[in-house]
C-alpha cells in the first residue's frame, strides 16, 4: 500500500531531523532552478542528510515505497541533472562537506561530497598542494556534483577532467548499501574499476558521498600570456607548438573569438582590453611550474618568439604581477556573464579531434549565419583538449522566444557537423534532460544496450534520478 504524503515526510524526517526536511515555501529556487532557467523542479521536498549512514538510510525508505530520488549538489549544472521531473525527493548533500584529510605525503585528499570545490582548492594549499578541477562555479558547486557529471573546467589540459583526478569513492548504492571504495592506491588492479561507474553517471547508479582525490604540487611559478591571432589555425599550431617547446608545463590553452571579448568590453565594467587594435581570435595560455629557479616565464618568451618569427602570433602581452594575470583571466570568465546581456542564447558543449576544430568552428558558423541572419556566434573554449563551447545569440531584430524555438534545429546543426568530424556532443557539461534527445540519435544500440544492462542491475526499480541521462527511463 502507497503511503500518504503526510506519512512518507515524517518517514524522511525520522532520518535526517525536522530541520533537515525542507517543505513548500522553505524550498528556494537554488534547489529547484536548473542554472540556464530551462528546468524547474516539481519535488514533495527537500532532504538534507549529515552522514552517508542517512543517506543510506533514506535511499532505504525512498526504495520501499518507491518514491524516486534525485541526488543535488550545488546545483550548478545546465543540462537538468539536478531537476525533479516527477513527484520525487530531491537529496541535497550540502551538509556532507567535510574534509577528512589532506595527505601531504600521498598527495591525496579525503573529503565529502558536499564540499564546495573552492574550498577543496583552499586546503590544498594550505598544505602546498594543488587541486587542479578549476571552473566557472568553483565558488558554490560541490565536489560530487562534479564527479557526478565528469567536469572538465580550464586544466584538463594537463591534470585531465574530474574522473582523472579520482582515486577512491564511497557511494551509496541504489538498494542502500554503501560501498567502501575510499583508497588512495595508486595501483589497485583488483578486478573491475567500479569508480568509474559512478563518475559521469549523474547520480543515476548511485549517491557519491566520499571522495578520495589526487593533488600535485602547487605551481609556485606563473606564466599567463594573452595572445592575438588571425584565425583558428593558427591557434591549433601554436597550442601544438607549445606542448612540444614547452615540456608540457601549459596547464591551460583558452580560445576566444572577437565577438565573444567585444561582448565583455561592452557589458562587464572590469574587463580591461591589452592591445591597441582588435583582434580576430585570441588566447589565453597560462604556465606553471614547481621548480626551483622557476622556468615557466622562460619558456613563454622562448617559444613566442619563434611563433612571432613564423607569423602563427600577431601579438602578445605576458603578464607582469598576479594582478595582470587575474585581469587576463577575468576577460576569460566574463564571456559567459557577458552573454546573458546578449538576449537569449542556444549553447553548445562539444569536442572534435584537435585537427578539426577549425573546420568546425568555420562550418558551424557559416552554415548558421546562413540559415539564420544575424545570428551572433560565440566561440571559445578549452583548445587543448578540443573543447568548444558555440554558444548562439539572437539576432538583434528577432524576438527572444521565436530564436528559442529553433533551439533543436540549430543545435542538430552544430551536432551533426559534430558527429561527422567523430566528435562528441556533450564534451564536459553532461547528458541530464537536455540531451536525451542526442543520445538516441548518436548513441550506437550496443552502446545504449550496456548503459540499460548497467542500469538496471543496479538499480532494478529505477528510483535513482528517472529520466536523466537514458531515454526512456523515467519512473
């Protein structure tokens, strides 16, 4: 028998304390507004567990009268991950946000999952240590979260997304079990590597509530150079250039159109311009090091020269104090604030193979600025690691909602020329509701067949985020 509403919260506040159980009016929409505003949540409440052994407990309870559950970290995402589509209890993890250990040794960390990763980066280095994840929501999203959708941010280039930086999980299962996987092994070749099952999964196999992660050292030397160039080869040249001139120290290879920093100019009020003249594409590079003497700053004069020599660079500012480099990086994380004073916009998250990216780049944008007239392209993006973020703004004469309406014709655009270039639609932001539609469409049947299998061994009576990143699989 289907328990009453009324029943079914006291159950949930059995486990985690009145206080701990949010209701109607209690619920903000930080917890149920997906970042962009394309989801909103319709949930019977709000839980806020303090321990993984409350989390167990109330997947328990949600299991037995098959109440659907969707896991919540800082809800920062914008593909719906973090929405409820259904009458369901959404399980925020905030309160799990300790961390346990910083191994200065191991370089390791042990932490919860409700941790904001700006505080994770802080305890790093306090202990001279590096966490290199680094991204727009740093300052409010939490580290499960980010395992959970694999996020990429501006070091993949060297440190790899969040997957990579992953050692060991603690996960409670869909059945309530919690797996004890929280090993800083380096080498642990035991049979199947379960924590990969977890990262990138979007809560939809499991709740991640511990994290054990890698650290480096911290980089005590700063290269952050703003360079300007003619075209998008040139750019790929230069990032080749620099992996081989460089010995790898680049931790960071931004793109950035005209279009997307004349938008900062005009729209943020501490967006500085380096150069006398504009632009038509520009990079943002940054080098780090942990040497002694300190060899990043050598590096970057070195290898620009020969790439002014060869014409690939046009011009170059090197930072000179900390405050230069964060004036460079402020242009960098301004685009996307910037956008929002644009109109609406249709983003896109894909990657291609490095030697695409500039017909990709050229194709999408011709092809779109044919099909819709004055259309405004924003391209930027993580170049190292193929990353390109084609977000489209409306055109200044079209009314907001009708450019939204063409949302799935322009992004089948972007998509298919994606695809023909063996790339991927969703490089770093997910799957969640937004790209459901994607997964059928590019996803093989053997690939789409082992995710149900996967799905549905462990999570039989689908109660773990429904309808999120598999078609068909809402509760």
């Amino acid at each position: 028998m289907k328990l009453s509403e009324s029943v079914l919260i006291q159950g949930l506040r059995s486990i985690v304390g009145e206080a701990n159980v949010l209701l109607g009016e209690q619920i903000s929409d930080d917890f149920l507004k997906e970042r962009r505003g394309r989801f909103s949540s319709q949930t019977m409440g709000v839980v806020m567990p303090g321990t993984a052994e409350e989390v167990s407990a109330l997947v328990r309870f949600c299991k037995q009268n098959s109440l659907p559950i969707v896991p919540q970290g800082g809800n920062t995402g914008v593909c719906g991950a973090a929405v409820s589509v259904e009458d369901s209890v959404i399980v925020n993890l905030a309160r799990l946000n300790q961390i346990r250990k910083v191994d200065a040794t191991g370089f390791t960390m042990e932490a919860e999952a409700g941790c904001i990763l700006a505080n994770l980066q802080a305890a790093a280095k306090e202990s001279n240590l590096y966490l290199p994840l680094s991204l727009g929501a740093e300052g409010t999203c939490q580290i499960g979260g980010n395992l959970s959708t694999n996020a990429g941010g501006v070091n993949v280039l060297r440190y790899g997304n969040a997957r990579d930086l992953v050692l060991g999980l603690e996960v409670v299962l869909p059945n309530g079990d919690i797996w004890n996987g929280l090993n800083a092994l380096r080498k642990n070749n035991t049979g199947y590597d379960l924590k990969n099952l977890f990262v990138g999964a979007e809560g939809t196999l499991g709740i991640i509530t511990s994290v054990v992660l890698k650290l480096f050292p911290l980089p005590v030397h700063r290269s952050t150079v703003l360079i300007a160039m003619e075209s998008v080869e040139n750019a790929v040249e230069l990032f080749s250039r620099t992996r081989k001139e460089t010995s790898d120290f680049a931790s960071s290879f931004e793109l950035m159109s005209r279009v997307c920093v004349e938008s900062a100019f005009q729209n943020i009020p501490d967006c500085k311009d380096f150069f006398d003249q504009p632009y038509p594409w520009y990079v943002l590079m940054e080098l780090g090091d942990s040497t002694r003497d300190g060899i990043s700053q050598q590096l970057s004069e070195s290898f620009l020269e020969s790439a002014f020599e060869d014409g690939i660079v046009i011009d170059a500012v090197l930072a000179t104090s900390e405050k230069q480099s964060q004036e460079m990086w402020r242009l960098r994380e301004a685009i996307v604030e910037a956008q929002l004073y644009e109109g609406k916009s249709i983003k896109n998250d894909v990657s291609v193979p490095l030697d695409c990216i500039a017909e990709f780049v050229e194709q999408s944008i011709s092809t779109l600025e044919s099909l819709i007239p004055g259309i405004r392209p924003f391209a930027y993006g993580h170049i190292g690691d193929g990353n390109i973020h084609l977000n489209l703004s409306q055109p200044r004469d079209m009314d907001g909602d009708e450019f939204f309406g063409r949302w799935h014709e322009v992004t089948d655009i972007v998509h298919e020329i994606t695809d023909g270039l063996n790339g991927s639609f969703s490089a770093e932001h997910g799957i969640g509701l937004l790209k459901l539609r994607e997964m059928t469409r590019y996803k093989s049947s053997v690939e789409l067949e082992l995710m149900r299998s996967l799905k549905m061994a462990l999570d039989p009576d689908n109660i773990m985020n429904p309808g999120k990143v598999l078609p068909g699989s809402s509760h």
